[in-house]
C-alpha cells in the first residue's frame, strides 16, 4: 500500500507541475516542451552535437521497453 500511496504523490506533483505550466504560457515549461529540447526535435543547431542521437537511441530503447512491458506484463 505505501507504493501506491507513492505514486499517486508522485502522479500529483507531476500534475501541479505540467498544471503550472500550462497556465504559466511560458514557451519551454511543460514536459513535451522539454522533451522535444533534449532529444533536438525542433533544434536544428542541437542535431550538431552528437550526443542528440545517443539520447534518442536511448528514449526509443526507453519507449520499447515500456510498451513490452505495460502490454504484454513482462
């Protein structure tokens, strides 16, 4: 019962977070928005480091891995 309790705090400050900032209006707050900074997805002058493709080999090793296992419980 204490995880549950956890991530339901934990779903909770996720939302007062993204809440914030999507009334804050401020470009660059929510979570999409610093998603798509730190994987380049608009930032043609990050896409020169080459870092750019390790973080996106990693979130795309990430986003398998999630779906393997929500979907299919492993």
């Amino acid at each position: 019962m204490r995880y549950t309790w956890t991530w339901i705090l934990w779903l909770g400050a996720f939302l007062v977070a993204e809440g914030l900032a999507l009334v804050n209006k401020k470009p660059g707050d929510t979570l999409s928005e610093h998603a798509w900074k730190w994987f380049a997805v608009k930032d043609e002058e990050g896409r020169k480091n080459k870092a750019w493709r390790l973080r996106r080999v990693a979130i795309t090793g990430f986003l398998a891995w999630l779906l393997v296992h929500i979907g299919w419980g492993v």
